[in-house]
C-alpha cells in the first residue's frame, strides 16, 4: 500500500525539499489562507460569530476575579506590589490596559469590545485554560499541586514569552504617563528562580530591552495624542485612526516575540516534539498576521482561537490525524507547518513577499477577494 503523503506529518513536511514543498503548497493553498482568512474578511468572521461566540462566556478564564485597577493590587512599604507568576495577577495587568485604553475604541462597539487588546489577555487565558501555564519540567508543583492552579511556571515556554506581552506593555505604558500620576511606586516581583531572564521596573527594562521598551512606550504615546480636549473638563474626544494603531501594536507585538522567543528556546526542551514545534511555528504565524494588521479585538479574537490546541500536544500527535481536535484546528496546526518550514525553505523571503503584499491598502484587497471566495467555496 501507498503510504499517505501526510503519513510522517509533521515531521514529513521537515524532510521535504523546496520543489516538493511547492507542490504541497499548490494542493493546500486553502489551508495557507486559512490562518489570514479571519484578519483580511471581517465580513464573514461577523456572520460566523454572531451566533457561535457568545453563546460562551467570551472572556478569559476568571477574568471577572483579576483586579481591575492599580489600587486593587496590595500595597507594601508604600510599593503596589504585582505578582507576574500569579495568574490572576498578570491578568489583572491586562485588565487596566483594557480599562486605561478602552476612551480610544469607543467607536468600535461598546462594552470595550472592539479594543485592539484583547488579544493579549485572550492568549493568556487560553495558555492557562489548555496547561501551556503549568510547569513542564514538574521539577516544581506549579499549577499541578492543591491550591496551585493560579501559579504561573517560570520553566513555561509560553509564559515567558507572555511575559515579553503583558508585564513589558505595562511597564512601556507607565513609561509614556498612560496611568497618569500614581500614588506609590510599583514593584513587579521576580520569580523564584531564573530572574535574570526578566527585568522589573521601566528603568531596568530599558537597560536591557531599550528597543522593545520604546515601540511599547510609542504605542501607548500614540493612544495619548489622539486625545482632543474639549472646553468642558469632564468631556474628552479621541481621533484615533484603528488602521494605525494596529500599525503600533503588530510592530511592538512582533517585536517582543522577536526578542523572547529565542531567549527562552531552551524551555522547549521541557515539553514534547509536537508541542515545542507548535510554539515556534506559532510564533512564526504571528509575523504573517500581524502584516495583515489583523484586529484583535474580543470578538475576532475568541473566534480566531477556536481553532488553537485545546490542549497541549503530546508525542503521539500528528496533525492533520488528532483524533480529539477539530478538523478546523488540525488543518491550523498543519498550516502553520507548512508556513514556518516553507518560510525557512526561502530564507525569509516569503514573509518579505507577504509583507509587500500587504503594505497597501489595494494589496489587501485583491487578498480579502480571493479569501471570500475560498472561505465561502466548497470545503477543503
């Protein structure tokens, strides 16, 4: 018998050569568009959410328990002290950059819906939610004993990663005046082990990551200039451009990832094949999202990460055959493969092409075209 072409998936796809790589790509061009077809259709991601999102709850996991101001965070030795290794506490991190920025999105819907950050706290709560949070190593008892679930692994790949996309933000944030005038000084606690990996105040943070701290600082100085004062000094109105400040957020984004993934490379020998290549092939996808200025918003978000692994990938699992995944989210996880192994094949030449593809507005639409041609066509 024949063997399936898919038989060694994805370790096969590792094993190809370009030519066979381009005749790969040219079969399954539709799971390719698969990962931009939510960034470039806003369209079709609407009908398909509007029924399916909010029959859950669409926030992260505990979102309502996290703090939701700096005030709500403890106080010692005049110092508000922020635990980043405690779930609920890093979340409530993500929670005053909602809360500080929701003013500049009003026109995107209400409730805060439509602010381009809720794909950062959506991430967290999907780490934790599938165990991507826990200790890998279980050398330590970090989110696996009695009362540890809120514990957050230092050895975690992707919480180290996180931490490039939720404590630096806020840090950058302060660093521009966002929160205004505090009243006490914030501390963010290092971890038991392994601090040098991190930094934990803006002055610290801009010794060691002075590039990743300024692109943050300048997104959140640009939220602050589209501030237009009104004669009433209770009434403010806000010019921002979405187009552009997804334009600060995906290069700051790209940024942070582009510095931590290969500071923490190492932590993936903790978990298995599938899932270490997994993380990196994420990464990778992100550069190609973040050209299309996909907006994370709650809504696009919630939808986009229902094709995610539900769970952490074990040795055994091989996409597009994981019997317990979505046909939708084995098709990702091959997507993603195939995206990041054929960007390698071209020394990084497909990610440029992508890029000038979409660098204009006129780009981006012949693309929105042919994915709503695709997404609507006959299936995979």
């Amino acid at each position: 018998m024949k063997a399936h072409p898919y038989s060694e998936s994805p370790r096969y796809l590792y094993k190809m050569d370009l030519p066979d790589m381009r005749v790969f790509l040219g079969q399954h061009s539709l799971l390719l568009v698969l990962l931009t077809a939510i960034a470039l259709s806003p369209a079709t991601v609407v009908a398909l959410t509007q029924e399916d999102v909010f029959k859950k709850d669409v926030y992260p996991p505990l979102w309502h328990q996290a703090p939701g101001s700096i005030e709500d965070f403890p106080v010692h030795g005049n110092k508000t002290v922020i635990s980043a290794w405690n779930y609920l506490e890093r979340l409530g991190v993500y929670k005053i950059l909602l809360n500080y920025s929701a003013n500049y999105f009003t026109t995107s819907g209400s409730n805060n819906v439509g602010n381009i950050l809720w794909g950062l706290p959506l991430q967290l709560g999907w780490q934790y939610h599938t165990g991507r949070l826990a200790d890998p190593s279980n050398v330590t008892t970090c989110s696996h004993g009695a009362g540890q679930h809120l514990c957050i692994s230092v050895r975690s790949w992707w919480a180290s990663v996180n931490y490039y996309l939720s404590i630096i933000p806020f840090l950058g944030a302060m660093e521009a005046g966002f929160f205004g005038q505090l009243q006490h000084e914030i501390q963010i606690l290092p971890p038991e082990e392994l601090r040098a990996d991190f930094c934990y105040s803006t002055a610290d943070c801009r010794s060691h990551i002075p590039k990743v701290m300024d692109a943050w600082k300048a997104y959140f100085e640009y939220l602050l200039s589209t501030e237009q004062k009104s004669e009433r000094p209770t009434a403010s109105s806000f010019s921002i451009e979405k187009d552009e400040a997804l334009h600060y957020l995906w290069e700051v984004h790209v940024a942070s990832i582009a510095y931590a993934v290969p500071k923490f490379r190492n932590s993936l020998k903790y978990v298995s094949g599938p899932e270490a290549s997994f993380g990196e092939n994420w990464a990778n996808a992100v550069d190609f999202i973040a050209a299309t200025h996909f907006s994370a918003d709650l809504q696009n978000t919630n939808y986009f990460q229902a094709f995610l692994p539900p769970r952490m990938l074990s040795e055994c699992d091989q996409a597009p055959f994981i019997s317990d995944f979505s046909p939708e989210q084995n098709k990702v996880l091959l997507s993603f493969c195939v995206l990041h192994k054929t960007n390698e094949l071209t020394g990084g030449t497909l990610l440029l092409l992508w890029r000038m593809a979409m660098s204009t507005e006129a780009g981006r639409a012949v693309v929105r075209s042919l994915i709503e041609n695709l997404v609507t066509g006959p299936g995979v």
